[in-house]
C-alpha cells in the first residue's frame, strides 16, 4: 500500500478490556481532519497496517469530516467489539505544527475505492455463535451515550428556527 491509498480496516476483539491501540485526534471542533495520531506497537491496530499519520475518512458507516471529537469517540465506542475504519494512507504530514496539537485521545473502552481490506481478529474464537455478550453495554458507554445525546439536543436548541 502507498501512501494516498484509501483501504478499509476491521477491527476485531472478543474482550472490551483489550485495546485496539491507536489515538484518534481531530474533529470540527478542532478544526482539523480526523487522523490517527499514534500506533502502539503489536496492537489490534498495528497489525492491520494502521499507522500514524493515516487520514480517517469513515468510522463505520459514518462520514468522519464534519463531526467533534466527541462525536468520532462516541461512534468508536458504539461499534463495541467491531470496529470499521475507512482510511487513507498516510494523508496527514505530521511533521506540520498544525497536527502536532493536543488533540487527540486514546479511544478505546476499558463511496471510495479501496486498495485492501484487512480483517484480524485477537484471542480464541468460540464456539458458540454470536457473541457472549452481544447486548450487554457497560456502564461508561451508557453515561457517554447520555452525555453526547445532551450535546447534540443543546446543539439543535441553539440554531435559530427555520
């Protein structure tokens, strides 16, 4: 893969507690892209190629370009134990001031062509179909759910009416 290329990741886990390993930072409220800022080594993340640098232009199936920080964390910590990126490859100079911000967080819970799709999945795989705990949510997802609904009904309550 070369840099510019856009390519779709999946990312897999079979427990919360493990961490995917990258740091998102961006977001309109930055007024900046959504980017990954930071890759641990050996993570979930870093052995689907994801790399700092990589430009995020899907979370799922959502649009990245336009939403807060918050928003894209939000959307991360819904996708539960699969999570889908659309990125492209090494979009963001790093070496620029601009990005160079504090504006990024670890994000994990304790129509493009693309040039590859990975797929890794971490731990033993059981038997059993479904996940385990497929409808279970924790606690914290709970409260940031909340908090982000709140946020986008202030954000509705402040546009002037039409």
């Amino acid at each position: 893969m070369t840099q510019g290329d856009v390519y779709k990741v999946q990312l897999r886990r079979h427990l919360n507690q493990t961490q995917w390993g990258f740091q998102l930072a961006g977001g309109a409220n930055y007024n900046m892209p959504f980017f990954i800022k930071k890759v641990t080594p050996n993570s979930i993340a870093a052995k689907h190629g994801m790399a700092a640098g990589d430009a995020v232009l899907r979370i799922g199936n959502t649009i990245a370009n336009g939403l807060s920080h918050n928003q894209a964390k939000m959307e991360v910590i819904r996708a539960g134990n699969e999570l889908d990126f659309i990125l492209q490859k090494g979009a963001i100079d790093l070496t620029n001031p601009a990005y160079q911000c504090g504006a990024g967080d670890t994000v994990d819970d304790s129509g493009a062509q693309f040039e590859g799709t990975l797929r890794h999945t971490e731990g033993p795989v059981s038997g059993h179909p479904g996940h385990a705990a497929s409808n279970v949510q924790s606690r914290s997802f709970r409260i940031l759910q909340m908090q982000l609904s709140e946020e986008e009904h202030a954000a509705q309550a402040q546009q002037p009416a039409k």
